[in-house]
C-alpha cells in the first residue's frame, strides 16, 4: 500500500494544478492513496467554516497533505488564513517551511547575465512563530482611539529546531549558511534569534555561517545570488525574501513549498505559493510548475528520493526546451497541456 495523501485543491487556480500535479504523481508512484477534500473559500460560502470541525482529527490519519491554494476574495484573507492554512501548520508542528529558489534551465533571470548556474538556493523559514504568532488583539474598535497590537512571539526552542533543520540541509550542500535577521534595530526577539543560531552552529563546526541583516539580504539577493545557498530566516523575513527569490526564478508560478514536520510525527503539507490567483482563474492558464514541483518535495520529504529527483528532471527539461510553456514564462501553452509535457519527459 502506498502513502495516503489528503488533497485539498482549495480556491481559485489551485483547482486547476492540483490535477496537473496528482497526474504526475501517479505517473511516478501508482500506489498513492489520494483522497479529496472540498475545504476552502467556497465550503466557507455554504456553511460559514473555511473546514469542518473535526479537519485537524481527520488530516492526522494521512502521511501528507497537498494543498493548491486558498484564498478568494470573497472572503477576509485573515479569516482564510487562520480558517485553514495556519491551524494545520501549528497543530501538526509543520515548523519548517522549506522553500527551493532555483532557476530552471533554458529559462531567462530578470537579472541581466545570471543564469540557473548563479540562482539555487534553500531557504528554511521558521513556520509556527515570529511575527505571524497570532499574539494580538484590538479595543476601542470603531473609536478615533481604537489600537491594534501584534506581538512576534520567539521562543528558544522553536528558533533551535529550525537553525538545527537548516544546519543540516547546509552540510547537505556547500557547507554554506546564511542567518538572516535584523538585531541592529529589534534588540530583544533578533538579538535572541542571533544567539540561537551561533548555539546550534556550534554544534556544526564544518558550516560556514553568516549572519545578514534582512534589507541587505534583499539587495544581495539581486546583486550576488551565486554568493547564496541556504538560508534560514524567521517566519516574516523567509517570507518575503522567498517572494523575491520567485521573481528570481521567473515567475511565482514556479515556486514550491514543503511545510515540514522533520520528524514525520505529524503530516506535512506541500504547495505552491502562487496563490488563488482571482484574475485568471478558471481560465486554464496557470502555471502548474509549482505544484509539481511541491509533489516532488511531498515525495522527497516521503522517502522517495528517485521519484523526485525524476520529476524535477521533467520540470527542468519541460523549461529547457520552452515549447510547452505557461504566459507567465513567455509561451502560449494551457495548464494541462504543461502538466502533459511533463508526464512525458518523466525518465
């Protein structure tokens, strides 16, 4: 029996890769179990709830979840966010979102000369904490006085087991880790993420660590990606420096996304970060690329190493030969008939 996969297309596009992706995952493994789930901006239209009360209990008995999108805007994106999305990454410990930023072959870098050869790098971003902890609330609502606050919570513990995540995909590759922070102006929650991360280092002397403030990471990024290969960052800073790293690529529409449990106590979530993507949706054209791609993660993070090596290797050869592509990459081609090109360069 294969692994058991719950699937959950979710809004907009992301009804319109997810089969693109499942038909490449039962080109590589015919023994996936997949099971549908009707979750999202629509089931919260009919009954009020973006998931059922019982979602957490019932995800829980699979191995992964592959997710297309959420998001519609119908709906409050901060009641679609903490609706769905980021009850599954906290209640299963999904604390590592790992995001690869690596430009295919054949596919040209909005930076003027690079190529796929300068643009690979591994972001790891702590997933359950920082500044999207939640911690907040708002009085006076409605009142000229009215006052939001939103506390990043850091806790010494989830900073540890994400740097000790990304310490180990860095003696994986180059033995190269950038941290990135921003301690010159935060003195208290950076300072602690600093400290942290040079504990955990000591414990890998072989890695070579840096520790980059966050608006210099953003100009090196487009100035010197050929210095940078993995990278761990708080929940914000990944956040937004992987968005960048999508346009490094070529388009968000090829950007992957594995929200992990390393220790596989809890299911991980795969997707891509596109999005809903309102403007083109139902139209055919979206890039499925990143939800292929987030399949061959799921695999990868599953133990199945050679079926994600192969359909990395049909993503890239898809690029390289650039006659089945999406608008977004600079072809005409729909969303299944990309998802067809790359179940027929799998080797």
């Amino acid at each position: 029996m294969g692994a058991r996969i719950a699937v959950i297309p979710g809004d907009g596009v992301g009804k319109e890769v997810v089969p693109e992706g499942l038909k490449v995952l039962a080109a590589v493994d015919g023994e996936l179990e997949f099971r549908e789930l009707d979750w999202g901006s629509d089931r919260y239209a009919r009954t009020g709830e973006m998931m059922p009360a019982d979602a957490l209990s019932t995800l829980a008995g699979f191995d992964a979840i592959y997710l297309g999108a959420i998001g519609w805007p119908t709906v409050p994106d901060h009641v679609s966010l903490w609706g769905c999305l980021l009850p599954i990454r906290k209640a299963f410990e999904q604390y590592v979102n790992l995001r690869p930023v690596r430009l295919p072959p054949g596919l040209p870098s909005p930076l003027a000369g690079r190529t796929g050869r300068d643009i690979d790098m591994l972001f790891i971003r702590e997933n359950t904490e920082g500044e999207y902890s939640g911690t907040g609330g708002r009085v006076h609502v409605g009142h000229p006085q009215e006052l939001a606050v939103e506390t990043p919570v850091f806790t010494r513990h989830a900073i540890a087991r994400c740097a000790a995540y990304a310490f180990q995909r860095a003696q994986e590759r180059s033995r190269r880790l950038i941290s990135v922070t921003k301690s010159n102006a935060s003195r208290y929650t950076y300072v602690l993420w600093d400290e942290v991360v040079a504990e955990v280092a000591r414990d890998h002397p072989a890695i070579t660590v840096e520790r980059v403030h966050v608006d210099a990471m953003a100009a090196r990024m487009v100035l010197r990606p050929d210095s940078i290969d993995v990278v761990v960052g708080s929940n914000l800073f990944a956040d937004i420096l992987t968005d960048l790293g999508g346009a490094l690529q070529g388009s968000l529409g090829l950007c992957a996304s594995g929200n992990l449990n390393p220790e596989k106590h809890w299911p991980s979530m795969f997707e891509p970060v596109h999005g809903s993507a309102p403007d083109i949706a139902g139209q055919g054209r979206a890039n499925p690329m990143g939800a292929i791609w987030s399949a061959a993660l799921m695999l990868r993070h599953l133990g199945d190493e050679t079926g994600a090596g192969r359909i990395e290797r049909a993503i890239d050869a898809v690029c390289e030969d650039g006659s089945v592509l999406t608008g977004d990459l600079g072809g005409a081609a729909s969303t299944s008939e990309v998802g067809n090109a790359v179940v027929a360069a799998l080797t």
